[in-house]
C-alpha cells in the first residue's frame, strides 16, 4: 500500500487565481529575479492554457493528478526554487520521472518520500526515467541508485553527455572553454569567474550510475501497467526523452514543453558550431503531430496544464519574432554575442555569472541559426572575439 500521503486528484479550485493571474505573476518574476533555470525567455500570458490540478506539493507530499500518476516537487537552488517530478505507481512499486538536484535539502525530501510516513511504504523508486541530463533532473540519480537500487533510464545522448560535463575537468577544457567564452566577447573579468567556477557542476551531481538503460525515440515503455511511448526531442538538450500514455491522455514533457518560459536553446564550448535552434524548433513541430492537443502536459517547472498544441504554436511565433528583431539589429554595425543581449532578453544579464552564461549560450544559438542559414556573416578579429553582421 501506498502511505498516507499520496493525495488525491483534485480539480481547479474556485478561488485559485486565473490562467492570466498566474502567467502575469510568473512573467513579474521572471523579470525581477533570477531566471530559472531552464530559460531566459519569458513568454506572452495565453488565455487558452488550463491549469487543472489545484495548488502545487508540499516537498515529501505526493499529489496525484491522473490514475496512478503523482506529483512531486522537489527543492532546487534558483528562481523559482523547486522542480516537478512525476511518480507512477506500479503495483506495490513505483517509478519516478526525473529526480532532483543533489542538494541536502533534496535527499531530505527524498527520504521523507520513501519514509515511514510518506507515500511510497519505505520503498524508494524502482526505476528513475530521467529526461535530460541537466542537473536538476539528473542529479540525485546517483543517490537514488546506492540508496535504493534504483535503476536508472535514460537515452543515450543525455547519459554519455551526462558523464563527460560532471567528469571533464582538465585544464584543456577549461581553456577551450575560455576561448569561445573571450570569442563571444566576455571581458577579462567574466573569464576569470568562469575559471573560478570550473568543477560546480560535480556539486550538484551526485557521482552517476556506471550503468544504464537506453530509452530509444518512439519506443513504448510500461510503467505503472501502462504504455508510455519515448517521444525524443532536441535542441534544449542533446536527446530529451519525454513520456506520452494514450490510455491516460498525459504527456511528461520534462523542459521541452514549459507553459510560462521558453525553454533556454544553448550553443555550448563542447559544439562551438551547432544549430540547437533548429532542432529545437523541429522538435516541438515533432511533438505536435505526435501528441494529441488534450492531454495533461505535467512539465518540469510551472504546474500541469491543458493547451500543448497552443502553447506549442506560441512558442514557435516567439522564437520567429526574436529571430526578426535580431535581424533587423544586425543590419547595422556588426555586433558581438553580447551585444544582441537587450535585443533577446527583458533582463539585465551582466551582473549575474549564471545569467551571463546562459544568455551567451542563448545568443550564440540565434546567431548560429541564422549563420547557416546563409543570413548573417560572422568574422574573427585580431583578438579571436567573433562579429555578426546580416548578409
């Protein structure tokens, strides 16, 4: 059995605040505060976004928002300070989508979770399917696995890229990492934070499973008697799974489908070249002619909502009309990635190491876009910093 936590289903509440309320509050936060950290974009309120289950999970409560399926929320170290999970009964087992970060305050929650008095019967998850391999979701893995067996699923993208972000720590990648940060046109002051900063991420990580279970796109998955099927998207992550059952009509889509920011789509030291723009804009097409309009979207940050296929059309206009105001600035004087920083983003970004590597990775993936598409032309100077300029 089940403990006495795991709460039942509840509907929206007469004196919850409206869908606008709660987007214009968020959009507020965004504004003024650190960003989450899945994106720096917030986007328009939508009037057609449904927000169906009730007030968010106390950490260590379990709230159920679809037949066996629970929500979790877990402590994190940002704005806002907390991540969706989403826990699957399966008999007297459960399953847990995505895990935390490894922090004191998460492995708290986690044995509160698998306590005498918390919902899961002193049992800690069987399997973990984690989305992507940022270390919010992948972080308590490791932990889980030594303090419950729990077996970790993931694709294989995610995991190796997993691996080589928490283990790689050598000097030469921090240099590398030095010279595409100086290339973008950080100041001798960002760099040497960044230096300072090198090996953070092994903090929040706890040291990862040395074996895993491939998830492959399209593959169906049964969880909890039912059948998920891997729906793979890219461009916020290498190879982010999400989850989507027909029988139930829910959809888990991880940070691939958020329903107040767009997604952070980053150029990173490891692929100086890449296009994730692309792939992220094919990816959320993907989503939506494979995954039916009513489902329950139940993401990583925010609350459960109804809208994918709207919210999913909004997403894609936003980003079209970013691509056009930066456009219509580099047909001026040619401009360095952190010169297109006020045209991107409703924030100042500067004075933060965090925001300030996240809107460089953000910028650089624009411009990179627009670079192979043939539309802006970009030269290095004697100094190895890159200028864009539209064609």
């Amino acid at each position: 059995m089940m403990g006495s936590e795991w709460e039942p289903r509840s509907s929206i509440h007469a004196d919850s605040p409206s869908d606008d309320d709660r987007d214009v509050s968020a959009l507020r936060q965004l504004r003024g505060s650190l960003v989450d950290p899945t994106g720096l974009q917030a986007t328009a309120p939508s009037r057609q976004l449904v927000y169906p289950c009730g007030v968010p999970p106390a950490p260590g409560v379990a709230r159920e928002v679809a037949p066996g399926v629970a929500w979790l929320r877990m402590p994190i170290a940002g704005d806002p300070a907390h991540i969706n999970l989403w826990a699957v009964r399966d008999g007297e087992d459960w399953d847990v989508v995505d895990t935390g970060m490894h922090t004191p305050q998460a492995s708290a929650a986690w044995e509160k979770l698998a306590g005498p008095e918390g919902p899961f019967g002193m049992r800690g998850p069987r399997r973990a399917f984690v989305t992507h391999m940022h270390p919010d979701h992948i972080g308590m893995a490791g932990w889980l696995a030594r303090r419950y067996d729990t077996t970790l699923w993931m694709t294989r993208g995610e995991y190796l890229s997993s691996r080589v972000l928490v283990g790689d720590t050598s000097e030469a990648v921090i240099d590398e990492g030095v010279r595409f940060y100086r290339r973008a046109g950080w100041d001798t002051q960002a760099i040497e934070r960044y230096r300072l900063s090198a090996g953070n991420l092994r903090k929040i990580v706890a040291p990862l499973p040395v074996s895993y279970r491939r998830l492959r796109d399209g593959e169906c998955v049964t969880i909890g008697g039912k059948r998920w099927r891997v729906v793979v998207g890219s461009g916020h992550s290498p190879e982010h799974a999400c989850f989507y059952c027909a029988e139930l009509g829910v959809f888990i889509s991880g940070d691939q489908v958020l329903p107040l920011i767009s997604s952070n789509v980053s150029v990173s030291p490891m692929e100086p070249a890449a296009d994730p723009l692309a792939e992220w804009l094919s990816s959320i097409e993907k989503i939506g002619q494979s995954v039916p309009a009513n489902v329950l979207v139940l993401p990583a940050h925010g609350e459960p909502f109804h809208g994918l296929h709207e919210r999913l059309a909004r997403l894609a206009t936003g980003r079209q009309r970013t691509l056009d105001r930066l456009r219509k600035l580099l047909t001026g004087e040619p401009r360095r990635a952190i010169d297109v920083f006020a045209t991107l983003f409703s924030r100042d970004v500067d004075t933060d190491p965090f925001l300030l590597k996240l809107a460089t990775g953000e910028s650089l993936a624009y411009l990179n876009h627009l670079v192979r598409r043939g539309e802006v032309r970009v030269t290095d100077d004697s100094h190895g910093v890159a200028w864009y300029r539209l064609c």
